[in-house]
C-alpha cells in the first residue's frame, strides 16, 4: 500500500496540525528555529533516509520559501507578530516504514511585545485573551530563556534601557526588509534600542501557573519546553534538573503535577553551541553583540529535539488514525526522529 | 555507542561541592585531577583517568589539570565528568575493582552556598540542589578562623588573615545549617565528606576528626557526630598547593609555566571514599549464584584506594 512514490497532499500525512511556538523577548525564539534548521543540515547529511527542510510560507507566495540557514540578524520588534513555516521530512527510501514516516508540519511563532506579556500576567482572563492562540493550540513549544534573577549566568544581562547591543536577537520583524541588507552590524543600532528585560523567575513561574490554569486537564497537550541559551550558562546534567536550578523547585513541581495531564518534556538547548580556542570550550557567542564568534563553526547543540519530539507526537497519533487494519504495522514500522542530547 | 564510549558506567553520581567565597572549591576539584596525574607515576595497579564529555558531544575527553588562576565568578559550575580505574595487572583481583564513575560534579558558588541558608525564598533552587545532592563536599577553610591562631597555636599567614574571618561559632551555625538543608531531603546512602582546605597554611599536624576538633572546636565534632544517624560523614584534611606552590606563585618570578611544583596532597581522598563506597556496595550486591562470586569471594580480592598519610607526607615535603 505504501509502496508508492510519497505524495504529502495523499494521505494522513499532510493533515495540518499546528505547533505554537511561544516565548517573552528575548527568550530566543528566532535562535532557535534558526539553529533548528541549522541542525537539519547535520540529520540530512547524516540520515540517507529522509531529507528535512523548512520554510517559511508568507502571505501571498503560493510556495513555501526554503529558510536560508544562517543565524538571525535583526533585532527584536515592539510589536505582535506572528510567523508561519512548514517542516517537511521527505522519504529518501521507497518502503513503507520511510514513507509513513514522510510527514509535514505547520508552525506557528508568536512573537510578542515582551511589555504587554508581562502586565498579561496579571490575572487569567487577560492572560487568555492574550494567549488566546497559544491556550487553544494542541501542541505548543514554550522557549525560557534565562531568568534575569539567575545565578548561574557567564554574562550577567544588564539593565533595560541600556545602550550597548547585547544578546540574542529575538524576532523576526526585520527578517525580509533585511534579506538586502547587510549584516549585523546594520542592525545593532536598533538591536540596543529595542531590548526587552528578561523576565524573572518570578515572572516565568507565573506565566505558567496561568497557561496551566487556562489549558485545564483536557485535552491532553503536547507541551516541549525549552531551555534556550544554555550556553551562556554553566548548568550540565538532566533536563529536569536543570530546569529545577534555572527557574526554582516551584516550576520543577508545577510541571511534574501537570505530567498527568499533559505530556510534557523538557529540552536544554544552545542555539549558537560551543566552539574550542585555547583547548578550552567556549560559548560560541559574543555577548557583546548578540553574534556569532564563529560562523563558520556554528554548531547549535539539541535544537531540533523539541521540535523532533512534538512532530514524532503528532505523527504517531496520526498513524493511530489510519487504517484500522494497518494501525499496529503502522506504528511498528515508523521510524522515529533523532533522539535529545545530553547536556 | 553510549556516552561512555566502550565503558560501561555507573549511574550518575552527583557530587555537590559546597564551602564558604575562597575556601579553594575550584582549586579543589583541580587539584584532585592534578593529584591523580601524580599518584599514575607511583601507582603500579591501577591508572586513575578522567574524560569529560561537553554539551551535545558524546565524544570523550581527557581531562587535563587546569589550575584556576582566575578568581571564581561566584557562579554555579557543573562538570560532567568521568572516572575509570584502568587495571595494570591481569588478575582476578584488579579486574574485581576496575570501574567507572559517571559524575556530575557542582560547585556552588560560595556567597550564595551561605545566604541560601538564611533566604529561604531567594536562594531557594540553590539550597534545593544542594539538598538532592547524594555526595556532598563540604569544604572549612580553617585559615579564615579568627581566632584559632591564639587559642590552638594554629599559624595562618599573613594574606590569608587580611580577607574576611570567622570564629568558630559562626563557622558551626553555617555548618549546622547545611547538615539541617542536607536533612529536608530524605536520600539513602547520602555521604558527606567535611574537607579541611589549605592544610600547606596550617601548624597542625592531627589526623581528621582530631583535627577538626582542635581547629573549629568540640561543638563541630558533636554536630557532626550528631548528624552520623542521618549521614555517613568523614573528614579529610588537604591541601591543593602542596608544600611548594603557594610560595612560587606569590613569587614575581613566577612565569606560569612551571607547574611541576604543583603538588597538591590528599585532594583525593574524599572522591577516593565516595568510589570505594559505591565499588563495594555494587560488589555486595551483587548476586551469591553469581558463579564468579561463589568461587572467588569478591569482596575479600577487592583491591582498596591509595590512601595518603598526609601528615608524613608534609613532613617530606618540608624537609
């Protein structure tokens, strides 16, 4: 039955199911998808049964726009935005297990005014007409960035309103005036003028409280939650317990209760990863500017693990919809994604 | 292949070092790899390696010793490190006692160690951590106390006496107040090893609990003793300089390079004890229809740790 060239438009496989991608500025959303898409150059050079790419589908092109693998350059917007892009992985190999395997997706980012989110977390109601989509979203990827009250970090943030550029760049705002463009150092200026606070830990465990408040128990949700920038600081070990020194045991617990009713996994990541000088490893990322040490050695660090772990979801439960007859073979002949790294 | 590469590795073993801003945390750690460098030349059983995997990476790499020169950055460090005791010999014995410690080593960084103790809400994932912590390095800089110089005959030099000090009662309150965190969180086997730093800066020549004793006083040794039902606890004394550095870093001349002086004593010891434990209680456990275990007894060809006497040891090292 399978045994056909993959056609995404023919089958269960092209169903739309959309991934809401959330996180306050700052937190490194752009990175992420950025290295996200870094990182599949390194699955599809390695992996010679799929071939994955994304695109970014703006209104008006009837075809999606291949993402151009570089790290984002530009600076953050003081604006609600929202941006669309699809993941594709295309089958290499023509048996059933690849082409069952062979699945699109569509993502949704959200990027807001960091300002606005944080009076959003002053009670529910505004809270939900702020997330509105994020709340009704079936799968979402929450991206937590660095606390500002967090001990461990290699470059203290400094306060807002600050002059000099520094950090991840956040957004997309300028992604298309800028294709022309170039380089980073254009955008520094306005890079400086428009950051955001990080949000506190105080302010992350709130936002959550209330995205748990407004999810309720049903129905059960695909929830990855990112860790961004781990480079930039010094915690190594299990998600979880990072999780737990980064943000505080109160977020540990909260997410541990609504495991029951939600799957939830947690993801450290590194959106710009690490590069050696002097024999020694160092963050691959220039505090100063918000760039690169190194283009050349960009190597990202498990950026595509929440997004493999999200689309691996959505697909088995598509399969599980499939045929009543070949469900079970379905589901034991699908190959799954790339597994985490250890940090 | 796993992370470990070709071996196979225990389970994680989280190891907390925890000790007052300057009581030698980082230059511990170090200090433990460069002493294991030294012990290889001298050790006929056994090769002590350690590799380190980085973010990411499963590859493994050696950890070479590194002295941190630059002051802390009084920020939580993780290390995720990994130690193999390589036999030398091809015997039942040494092939009894080979094995691999998969560490995950934190250094809490020492201001927010202490206040963490105090602000309960602030500090909260710091006091946290440390209290999941199933090994716990606690480190007393005994050259901070103002006042043992006069009541113990203790000498301290002069530069350890211009940074901040502490007599031996607030010394006990912090102390009591990390074995109280230790305590919130029930752990089975939890080991906590109380390490006397900079023991290169100190008259006395006593072995661990008589040393503990005669430097931070008799209601230190009864806190611990008291906290014994709830912990193993021992002590060690160390020193990460050895008998040399200190004088030729402080020294103008000092290129940077001459690291040959650098000959830290007993700065094993602790992490020695908590592989010893974990090697012996995996030996006990494992099965008695074991055949190997039925025809060799195990626990009786187990080949211990070096242990350092290292009151003799200074004593070479001055002569």
């Amino acid at each position: 039955m399978f045994a056909k060239p993959h056609d995404p438009t023919s089958d269960f496989s092209s169903e739309q199911t959309h991934i809401a991608l959330w996180g306050p500025s700052n937190a490194g959303k752009d990175w992420l998808v950025s290295a996200f898409n870094k990182e599949l150059d390194y699955y599809n050079r390695m992996d010679q049964g799929f071939h994955c790419e994304i695109c970014e589908l703006q209104p008006g092109e009837a075809n999606p726009i291949p993402l151009a693998v570089t790290p984002p350059r530009r600076a953050p917007t003081p604006n609600f935005e929202d941006y669309n892009f699809q993941f594709r992985r295309i089958a290499l190999v023509r048996d059933s297990a690849h082409q069952i395997s062979a699945q699109t997706h569509d993502i949704i980012i959200h990027n807001d005014k960091g300002a606005n989110l944080i009076d959003s977390l002053s009670d529910r109601i505004t809270f939900e007409n702020t997330f509105q989509t994020l709340v009704n979203a079936q799968n979402i990827l929450l991206i937590l960035g660095i606390p500002s009250d967090g001990s461990a970090m290699l470059f203290p943030t400094p306060p807002q309103n600050i002059s000099t550029p520094l950090a991840e760049p956040d957004d997309f705002a300028l992604a298309r005036n800028e294709q022309d463009s170039s380089p980073a150092e254009s955008q520094l200026g306005s890079f400086s003028q428009t950051r955001q606070a990080d949000w506190s830990r105080s302010e992350y465990l709130k936002f959550m409280q209330l995205l748990f408040a407004s999810l309720g128990p049903t129905p059960r949700r695909n929830l990855a939650v990112c860790l961004t920038k781990s480079d930039q600081v010094n915690y190594r070990g299990e998600p979880m317990q990072i999780l737990q020194r980064r943000y505080g045991d109160a977020l540990l617990r909260l997410l541990e209760v609504h495991r029951q009713y939600h799957k939830i996994e947690v993801f450290v990541t590194s959106a710009a990863g690490y590069i050696r000088q002097e024999g020694r490893l160092m963050p691959n990322f220039q505090s100063q500017n918000g760039l690169l040490h190194d283009e050349r050695r960009w190597a990202p660090v498990n950026t595509a693990a929440p997004f493999f772990w999200i689309f691996e979801q959505i697909e088995r439960e598509r399969l599980q919809k499939g045929f009543v007859l070949f469900r079970g073979s379905n589901q034991k002949n699908y190959i799954p994604y790339p597994k985490s790294q250890s940090f | 292949m796993n992370r470990a590469g070709n071996l196979s590795t225990s389970a994680e073993m989280n190891i907390t070092i925890w000790g007052p801003p300057q009581s030698g945390k980082q230059w511990m750690l170090w200090s433990f790899v460069r002493e294991l460098e030294l012990i290889n030349q001298i050790y006929p059983d056994f090769r002590c390696e350690i590799f380190e995997t980085y973010p990411g990476d499963d590859q493994l790499t050696p950890v070479r010793a590194d002295p941190p020169l630059k002051p802390s950055v009084g920020k939580w460090r993780d290390f995720m490190w990994f130690f193999r005791r390589r036999p030398l010999k091809d015997d039942q014995a040494h092939h009894v006692s080979t094995f691999v410690h998969n560490m995950h080593i934190s250094i809490v960084p020492g201001e927010e160690g202490i206040k963490s103790f105090f602000n309960l809400t602030e500090h909260e994932a710091v006091r946290s951590a440390l209290a999941r912590s199933r090994f716990v390095i606690a480190i007393l800089d005994p050259t901070r106390l103002s006042s043992t110089g006069n009541k113990n005959g203790v000498e301290i030099d002069a530069i350890a006496m211009k940074k901040t000090t502490w007599n031996q009662e607030e010394y006990l309150k912090v102390v009591e107040r990390l074995l109280e965190t230790l305590a919130t969180v029930r752990i089975q086997n939890r080991h906590v090893a109380f390490c006397i730093s900079k023991m290169d800066q100190i008259a006395i020549r006593e072995m661990d609990w008589l040393l503990l004793e005669r430097l931070f006083g008799e209601q230190m040794v009864n806190l611990l003793k008291y906290y014994q039902s709830q912990f193993a606890i021992d002590v060690f004394a160390f020193s990460s300089f050895g008998g040399q550095l200190k004088e030729y870093l402080s020294d103008d001349a000092f290129d940077g390079n001459n690291w040959t002086v650098w000959n830290p004593i007993n700065a094993v010891a602790p992490f020695f004890h908590f592989f010893q434990e974990i090697e012996r209680t995996a030996i006990r456990q494992q099965s008695p229809f074991n055949v190997s275990n039925f025809i060799f007894n195990r626990q009786k060809m187990y080949v211990p740790y070096p242990k350092t006497n290292w009151t003799s040891t200074f004593a070479k090292e001055n002569i």
